[in-house]
C-alpha cells in the first residue's frame, strides 16, 4: 500500500502517552502507532455504519421526514432542558 507522509497535531500529553508505549516497546513507531489508530478508527466506523444500516433494514429502512423532525424537536427539547438545569 502506497503510504503519503503528512503533518498532524496532537496534545502534548497524547504525544507524550504514544512516546511511553513507543519507547515500551508495543509499538514500533509514533508513525506505526498513529497508522494502527487511524485504521481501528476506519474499521469502526465502517463497524457502526454496518450495524446502522442492518437496523434501519429491520425497522422499515430511513426515516421519513416526518420523523426525522419529530426526533429533531425531541432532541432539541432535551438540551433546552438540560441546559436549563
């Protein structure tokens, strides 16, 4: 696979945390432990797309608009009151 080397940011404490595990020895590399993390990362939301789309097929496919903003106003009302709180 054709890699591309790229610039990211990250907070030093996580910099620092992936320097321990590097420098334990259960990663090769910062670059391998980010290239392992970005892949689970893929593969789960791959996962739970997956899983979404089995549901909506067992429950009767997308939602409808209409309940698309009955679960809108739903929400919207939750976080008024939470907020309020």
């Amino acid at each position: 696979m054709a890699s591309k080397k790229l610039t990211i940011t990250l907070p030093v404490e996580q910099l620092d945390r992936i320097r321990t595990i590097v420098d334990a020895g259960q990663a090769r590399s910062i670059s391998g432990f980010v290239q392992h993390a970005v892949g689970v990362s893929l593969d789960d939301v791959a996962g739970w797309g997956a899983m979404l789309a089995e549901a909506l097929d067992e429950t009767g496919g997308e939602l409808s608009a209409e309940e698309t903003a009955w679960a809108d106003d739903v929400l919207q009302n939750d976080r008024k009151s939470e907020s309020a709180a």
